[in-house]
C-alpha cells in the first residue's frame, strides 16, 4: 500500500479532537505579533487548522489524505472559517516566496528521505515571510517506535506506514535556512502510547 493510500481514508471515522497540545504552545508565542497568515502542513482532518482559524489567523492547509480534507471542508462550512484547505502532496507546494508569517508542522515532516526533508525543509524557507515563524514536531529518534518495522533507511522505519525519526542535531541540520531559536526534547501521551519528540521553533532574518 503507498504511503497516500495508507492515509487516504484515514480521518473518515475519527472523531475531530481538540487542538493539539503543540498548536496551542504554538500560538502562545505568536498571538502578541502582527500575524495573519498560517501554513498547517500535513493537517489531517484539520484540528489545529480550525484552533488557528477559530483565533483569528488566515489558514492555509495542506493534506494529500482525501478523507482529511473532505472533513476539514465540511467543518469550515459548518463553522464559517476562513481557511483554504487543498488536498495536495507536501511535496509538491508551490507557494510564492515570502507567502506565510507562519509555517506549522505537527507530526507531518517526518515520513520524507534525508533528500526530499532538506528540499522541503529549504523550501519552507523561502516560502516564509521574514520575522516569520516556524515550528515543527517530529517523532524522534528515542521513541519507543524507532528501529520497529522494516528499515527503509537512514532512521526510517516502515510499521503500519514509514516514519523518519529525527534527533535534535538532524532537526538543526534541516533547519540550516532558517534561524534556529529552539529545538527540544518533548514526552508525551500520542494515541494511548508514551512518545518521543523532537519540537523546533525557527525565524527568518
Ligand atoms: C500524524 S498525522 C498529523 C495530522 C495533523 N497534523 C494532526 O496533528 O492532527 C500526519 C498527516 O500527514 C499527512 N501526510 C503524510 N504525508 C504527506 C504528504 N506527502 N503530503 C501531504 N500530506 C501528508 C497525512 O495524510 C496525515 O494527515
């Protein structure tokens, strides 16, 4: 089954959740500046998409899983949000420079090889507006999930669906473009299991 397959029908029973923990930390550091426009990349059924909306941003959201954004569109009807939400491959975006004064990733950077992160990772960099602000949580290399599964690569590792552990140094590497204001360790309770994280928050000069 391809990673999109995998995906694809993924949001169709669930429940939509509360914001993510990670959204709302998110917001607190940037509710006081001047900020309008939000890329959530990889939103699923669009939780945070609709936490950042629901305050007052312009959301743009991303998403190639078919049942992630079909739901996120008929939360946006029904709550009359302003969020643009596309069905689209990460990969692919195409955004013009200086596009967003926020890029925000939970759990979504984490599937792509070593080459196709650093492509994504420098486009992000050219797509944020300067002073903007970018934060990214990925899965990391000391959770419990790491080495589980059939190796498809450097830290990768296929269970279910493929995942790219990153550490703190890997996290700081991708991040090269961008000026790097913080990168941590973070635990916490994903899907009724103990997990490890690496969480980053960057600007662009
Ligand atoms: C763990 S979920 C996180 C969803 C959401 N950010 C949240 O925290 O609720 C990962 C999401 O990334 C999306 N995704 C994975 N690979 C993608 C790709 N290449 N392009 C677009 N979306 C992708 C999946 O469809 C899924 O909705």
């Amino acid at each position: 089954m391809s990673e999109k397959e995998y995906w694809k029908t993924k949001w169709d029973k669930r429940e939509i959740e509360e914001a993510n923990d990670f959204a709302r930390r998110s917001f607190s550091q940037i509710k006081d500046k001047n900020f309008k426009t939000l890329l959530d990349l990889g939103c699923g059924d669009g939780r945070d998409s609709l936490f950042f909306a629901s305050e007052g941003l312009n959301v743009t959201s991303i998403d190639f899983s078919e049942s992630g954004i079909k739901k996120l569109n008929e939360l946006i009807k029904e709550k009359g949000l302003k969020i643009n939400a596309i069905q689209t491959d990460i990969r692919k975006i195409n955004f013009p420079d200086n596009s967003f004064d926020v890029i925000y990733a939970h759990l979504s950077l984490h599937y792509f090889d070593d080459e196709i992160t650093t492509q994504i990772f420098d486009k992000l960099s050219r797509i944020l507006k300067k002073d903007g602000l970018i934060f990214i949580k990925c899965k990391s290399v000391e959770d419990a999930l790491y080495g589980k599964g059939e190796k498809v690569g450097k830290d990768m590792y296929k269970k279910g669906h493929i995942r790219h552990f990153f550490s703190e140094e890997y996290m700081r590497e991708k991040l090269r473009n961008f000026k790097i204001l913080e990168v941590r360790k973070t635990s916490s309770v994903y899907h009724q299991y103990e997990s490890n994280f690496i969480e980053a928050v960057g600007t662009k000069t």
